[in-house]
C-alpha cells in the first residue's frame, strides 16, 4: 500500500512534509511541484500515478482540493484520505467565517495581474487571509512564492463533491485556530468524515508532534475494515 503526501501552496516534496519525511523516509513519496498554481488539472494525474494501484492520500490546504478531486475520479486507487485543513470555501459559502475569508482573499486574487500590487503584498496579504505569519522570504523566495499565487485558482472556483468522503474513508484535521477551517470540517463530517484536532501549531497542523501517529491510526484502521 502506497503512502502518498501532497503539500499546499508553500513548501513542495519532502520540506512540506519535515516530521513525516523523517518518520516515514522511503516508506512515503512526497509530491512535489508540478505546476506553479498548483492547478488540480496539472496535480491529479500525478498523484493518481503516484498512488496506484492503490494507497493513502494526504494533503494539506490548497493540496486537498487536488486530493479530493483525485478520488472522486479513481475511489479505486485511494485507500484513505486525510486532509489537514481543506479550504473548500464553495462548500460552506454563506457561512460566516467563509465569507469572511473569501471577502479578505477575493480582492487579492481580483488585483494579482495588476503591475502595481508588489510580490510583498500579495504574499503578505495570502499568508495573513488562510492565518499564517507573513514569511521572512529572501527576494527570490518572495518572487516565486508571487509567481504562484498570480498563477493560482481560487479554492472557492473549484467544485469539490463532498459525498466523497462517505465513500473513501477520510479524516479532517484542523488546528482548532480559525473557525473557518472548522466549518469546512463541521460540513465535512456530515458526510461521513472523522475530525480530529491538533492545536498548537497552526495552519500547518502536520508539524503537531502526534500527526505522524495520528495518520498511522488512521491508516491502519482503515487497512483493518477493508480486510473484514
């Protein structure tokens, strides 16, 4: 069984993944960049190659739209999803803090093709939107990290079926930090998807030293009812 990890908009490959990359080492592949948007029409080939013929799937942030998109379309190959902190914003339109959010992220995106709306602010103004410290970048990392988000697809735009997580067995993890996170989870788990919470660390809750163990639970809970 293939363990597979897809990471969000920051880091790619095993950066976006330190604790998992040094607990699992060649066990796990670790995605990486494949496209500068991170677009799901460039990531979901990949990550379905990657899995088959069938393994575990986790993602974080914009990488759980990719994540879910690949198995609505091949359910065969995706054993289990875990998705740490998904912001499927479609999903919970009209609720309070997703409104909130996509109105805080909307005039960013509405601005990014614009010459006078500086790298710095963009990057600023994401990392501040999904409540993430603004990065100390050095001007290279500033200008790639723009480059994506210039390239980059509102999750909001992305239609995400969430019955899926009803029929692939899927656990949410969020940090308990930001409202919005939880009620993409809240809506989540009336499909049928298992929460879990690990404060301390953020939006990037696999840094949580239980998130490793965590996802072994998870995996092996779910190896053990295939084989009933």
């Amino acid at each position: 069984m293939s363990i597979v990890f897809l990471h969000g908009t920051g880091s790619a490959g095993p950066k976006a993944w330190p604790l998992q990359a040094a607990a699992l080492g060649d066990e796990a592949h670790f995605v990486r960049r494949v496209h500068d948007g991170d677009h799901p029409d460039h990531v979901q080939p990949v990550v379905i190659d990657a899995l088959a013929p069938r393994g575990h799937l986790v993602a974080h942030s914009y990488g759980c739209v990719s994540a879910v998109l690949a198995a609505t379309e091949r359910p065969d190959v995706v054993a289990s999803l875990v998705l740490c902190e998904p912001p499927f914003v479609g999903l919970t339109a009209g609720w309070p803090e997703t409104d909130a959010h996509v109105a805080a992220l909307a005039p960013l995106f509405e601005r990014r093709s614009d010459p006078t709306f500086t790298d710095l602010e963009l990057s600023a103004g994401f990392a501040t939107a999904v409540g993430m410290p603004v990065p100390d970048f050095t001007p290279d990392q500033l200008a790639r990290s723009a480059a994506r988000l210039r390239a980059f697809t509102p999750a909001w735009l992305i239609a995400i079926d969430p019955t899926i997580v009803g029929r692939v067995p899927t656990l949410v993890v969020t940090s308990g930090n930001r409202d919005i996170y939880d009620e993409v989870a809240h809506l989540l788990e009336g499909h049928g998807a298992t929460r879990l919470v690990l404060s301390g660390h953020g939006h990037r809750v696999q840094d949580h030293p239980d998130a490793t163990a965590a996802f072994r639970r998870f995996w092996g809970s779910t190896t053990s009812a295939e084989a009933q």
